[in-house]
C-alpha cells in the first residue's frame, strides 16, 4: 500500500529505512508517547520492525516528505490490533516535524485506506499528557468517547491514562473514503 497528500509519501518500510527510522524513532520523546515500541529504539530494533509481514486491509506505513531532494522521514502511520481485536489508529512523528501537521496529513490518509479496505470500527488513543495527539484525531472526525483507560509505556516505565477515541460520523460515511486519497485527480477524471 501507497498513499500521496499534498506532501507526503506514506509507504512500508524497506530495509534501507532502518537507519533513519533508529534516530527518528530514538528519541525519548517520541517513544514516551507511544504504547507499542520498545523503551530504547536501535538499529537492530528498526530492522526487526521492518522484516514484519505486512496485512493488506491494516496499513502500517513510514511517512516521508515530499521534496525535490531526497525525502525526509517524518513519521509512521498505521492501524493495528488492540489487546481486544478493536482495530486502533496509531501514529507518530520525529520531533523537528512537530507541530507542522504532517500527524495529521499521515491519520487522515491511513484512516481512509483502513476505511477503503473494509475496516471499521476503528479506535485510537493517546497518553493524556499527550494533547496534540487528541487535537490530530479530532481533525480527521474522531471523537472522544470519555472513556480513560490505563496503558503501559515502556518509555515511562509505568502505566499511564489515555484518552480513548472512536470514529466519528465522519469515519462512517458511506462515500467511497478512498476517494479522498486522489482527490487531486477528481477534476481531471470529471472532465
């Protein structure tokens, strides 16, 4: 699986990934947001994360910018399953792209290929300490359910509440969510 926003390239991750992924990924940081990475990230953990399988109807995908030089990783983006089976929106950013809405470009993408591909249901969290992760998902038409749940971080070395989000009206739309991935192309494909 592919995608392209306005300035982005999500894609999975190939082997040659890894060393861009451990210093992205290594930084404390990033990794105390996040209840599915080890406590220290290297390149042997890189290179394990990418020899995964891939699922087709899960996108798990690395988020790269879109330059005329080489790109540059700026995060991943994925859904995977919860402890229950419920399929979870997670995602990440490396922190020089903090704040510039590349979380929210990557979510909104993967969402909607999950969504194209027959998933639903679709639930996300964030550590509460963690308020930008909460503004990212209601963006892209989560909403909070008020549940609180505990999750343990291995960055934090403890449990810690989360946030837990769900699908909004806009996450069951009956309209091909698809569509948003080419919506550049729409035009031309009215003409």
């Amino acid at each position: 699986m592919f995608a392209r926003t306005p300035r982005l390239l999500l894609r999975p991750g190939w082997m040659e990934d890894a060393s861009a992924l451990a210093e992205a990924f290594g930084d404390p940081a990033v990794l105390r947001n996040l209840t599915r990475a080890p406590a220290s990230y290297g390149i042997d953990d890189a290179r394990h994360f990418l020899s995964l399988p891939q699922d087709n109807c899960l996108p798990s995908l690395l988020a790269f910018s879109r330059t005329r030089g080489a790109p540059r990783l700026v995060g991943g983006c994925g859904v995977h399953l919860g402890e229950d089976g419920t399929p979870e929106l997670g995602y990440w950013i490396a922190r020089p792209y903090w704040g510039l809405g590349f979380a929210t470009e990557a979510a909104r993408a993967v969402f909607s290929m999950a969504r194209a591909g027959g998933v639903s249901g679709i639930q996300a969290v964030h550590f509460a300490d963690n308020p930008a992760s909460g503004n990212v998902l209601r963006k892209i038409g989560f909403r909070h359910t008020g549940r609180v749940e505990q999750r343990y971080s291995p960055a934090r070395g403890a449990m810690a509440d989360c946030l837990v989000f769900e699908e909004g009206v806009a996450g069951r739309m009956t309209i091909d969510p698809a569509m948003d991935l080419y919506e550049d192309a729409l035009p031309a494909l009215a003409a």
